[in-house]
C-alpha cells in the first residue's frame, strides 16, 4: 500500500473506532434514562425511546466501520475498476454515516460539542474520499478520450 493509502485506511480505522466507542456510549447512555429504566421496568419490554436510539446507532456502526473495511478492499482490488468500485462505496458509506450523525444530533441523542466532533472527522473522510474518485473519474475520462482519439483515425 502507498504511503497514502496508509494515511487513508488509518483515518478509516480511527474514525471506526470513534464510531464503535460513539455507538457504545449511546446504548449505554439510553440505558441510563430514568423515562426509559421506569418503563422497562413497568411493562418488562424494551422501550420504544431505547430501541430508537439502538435503532440509528446500529445504522451508524454499520455504515461508519464500512467505510474503511470497503477502502481496506479497494487497496487489495484485482482491477482499477475494482479499486475504482470499492472507492465508490467507501464514498457512499461515509455520506451515509453523516445523515445518520445528523439524524442522532437532531433528535438529541448527541450534544452540539459531540455533534460537531464526530461530524468533522467524518466529513474530512467525505472530502479524502470525494478527491480520490475525482481523480479516478478523470482517468477513466482521460482513458476513453485517448480510445476515442485513436479510433477517429483509423
């Protein structure tokens, strides 16, 4: 692996591990509510609030450690257009990973301090991973056009 596909999978692997941590913290954060403890224990079911929040974390996890497991089989692909596919949905899984960042914010599972963090780190993937598929856009692009070129000729 290149020296920036080392830099790239341990941004990858930081930012699971925030998310790993993130998601263990909300579980054990909703477990903790007094409304959500009261009802459990009242009725001997889990809590719609609990299963909410157990709900979008699990969405996060899932999307949020995606990201660099797709980027760890982008760097192993068998083709440029494997590595080119498997960017693709690294991409994907980090843009998901923000909506459900901001859904969490929004319905105030996360604080604007923890908010904020988490949502740069994720974006900086975003902005990582938005550079490498421009650049492998435009050598497909730059490919087809000499293909196009060398065809005109004949």
């Amino acid at each position: 692996m290149s020296e920036i596909g080392d830099s790239i999978q341990a941004k990858c692997l930081a930012f699971g591990d925030r998310i790993i941590k993130l998601n263990d913290y909300l579980l054990t954060q909703a477990g903790k509510r007094e409304d959500v403890r009261s009802k459990k224990e009242k009725s001997g079911r889990i809590p719609i609030q609990l299963l909410s929040v157990a709900n979008l974390s699990n969405q996060l996890l899932r999307a949020g450690t995606s990201i660099g497991a797709n980027n760890a089989e982008a760097t192993n692909a068998i083709s440029k257009a494997d590595f080119k596919s498997k960017s693709f949905i690294a991409l994907k899984e980090a843009r998901e990973s923000l909506y459900w960042i901001e859904l969490l914010h929004r319905n105030g599972y996360l604080d604007d301090n923890q908010f904020e963090s988490i949502h740069n780190d994720c974006e900086e993937l975003v902005k990582i991973l938005v550079t490498r598929c421009k650049t492998l856009n435009q050598e497909t692009d730059n490919k087809d056009e000499v293909k196009n070129n060398k065809m005109e000729t004949w």
